[in-house]
C-alpha cells in the first residue's frame, strides 16, 4: 500500500478500505525478523501486570470478607487486527510503529464485583512505584454514547531480559461482572451483518436501555452491600 493511501485512510469508507487491505494482513507483520520477538515482550508485560493484579487480590482477601477481583483475562492483539489498526491510523507498517503508536496491543481485563473495587484495584495498582500510568479514560462516570462502561488505564510497565530492561506499555479495563457482561454481547450483536438501519437503529437503542439499567443495578448492589457493612470486617477485628 502506497504511503499516499495509507495518509488517507482514515477518510475512506470501511468497505473500501476493506478492499485496499492485503488478502492476509498478518503475513505483513509476521514476516519482519524480530515480530515474534516483539510480541514475547507484550505476553511478558501481559504476565508483570496479571502477577501484580493477583498479588494486590491475595492481600485485600486477607483484610476483607471476599476478594475484589473475581477474574482477570488478558489477550494479546492478533496481528492482523495490529496491521488494520496501524493502518487505520495512518501510521506507517513497521516494529517500530507499532511500539509507539498503539497501546492496546498487549491486553488485561480484570473483573469485579462492585463498581468502588474498580477504583480501589486501580489506585493500588498504580501506586506501585515501578509502574507509570499513562492514560486514563473512565467510562463508568462517564459513559460511550452506546452505554458502554468501563474503566480503562494505559500502564507502562518495565520487563526485565537477559541484557536489558524494556517498559512496555499495556491497556488494563476494570469493569464490574455485569458491565463485561453486557460488553461481550454488545460486541456480539454490533458484529451482525446485513441489517437494515432501522434495525440497527431499535438494537442500538434497546442496548442503551439495557446499559443503563446494568448500571442502575450496580449502583443499587453497592448500596445493599454497604448497608450490610460486608466490606473491612476482618480489619475491625484487629
């Protein structure tokens, strides 16, 4: 793809550009030398931060009836989806380019309980003096148009190797179990091909009530917990 196209991509169509990606994207990346290499790195940040999120979760179960995570799941971007965003962007197709222009290529998800675990996770978290937060976009005060929430962190992180130490940058989402409930078949239901506007219209508008009230529910179960004082129990009885 020439360099005048790439500049201009983001002002074409997603049919077009569809057509203007290679037949197989990956093959692109997976064919510079040290790829493979550069996606071990991401995995061993992706292991650094999952390692830091369970040791916080192991200490807070000792102080507090139950644990604030109740999962963490992680994923590495395929290359493919790296090549299209790369492209997307407008940025050039190269290692280099995708150390310094994309943040999400390395991914962990923690899932919580209650909607004030999120902060808390989140604020020890980058507490710690090895990490650097770089980002942060809070979509649980203040919600995408389509009702998504969640609450997204750019950290970069140092991974230490043979010969040297390398920070490497990796987008952590904490959200609540029925926030990433609702995210799973949004992404679902948004990916449906064939619909007639107005059907996607009535879906778009049936997920944003669905999302409001997800949120509704949440807060609602903060305050029941709250109520009952289920939380600092253990470091009363100290």
């Amino acid at each position: 793809m020439s360099e005048a196209k790439i500049a201009s991509v983001n002002e074409i169509p997603s049919d077009l550009l569809k057509q203007l990606m290679p037949s197989h994207p990956e093959d692109v990346l997976i064919a510079f030398d040290d790829f493979e290499y550069l996606m071990m790195r991401y995995e061993s940040a992706i292991l650094e931060v999952r390692t830091k999120l369970e040791i916080l979760n192991s200490e807070l179960t000792l102080t507090q009836d139950d644990s604030p995570i109740s999962s963490i799941h992680s994923r590495l971007k395929k290359p493919a989806s790296i090549y299209e965003k790369l492209v997307r962007q407008g940025n050039d197709i190269n290692l280099r380019s995708i150390e310094e222009n994309l943040n999400d290529v390395a991914g962990v998800r923690v899932i919580c309980a209650f909607v004030d675990d999120i902060y808390k996770v989140a604020k020890m978290l980058v507490q710690q003096d090895d990490i650097t937060l770089i980002e942060v976009k809070d979509y649980i005060k203040n919600p995408k148009p389509n009702g998504y929430r969640s609450y997204h962190m750019i950290l970069e992180v140092p991974v230490f190797f043979t010969h040297e130490k390398q920070p490497i940058r990796v987008e952590v989402q904490i959200r609540t179990v029925a926030m990433d409930f609702w995210a799973s078949l949004e992404h679902q239901i948004r990916y449906k091909k064939d619909l007639p506007q107005y059907k996607a219209d009535e879906i778009a508008a049936e997920l944003k009530a669905c999302a409001d009230t997800i949120a509704d529910t949440d807060c609602r179960m903060l305050a029941i917990r709250e109520k009952l004082g289920t939380r600092g129990d253990k470091e009363k009885k100290k």
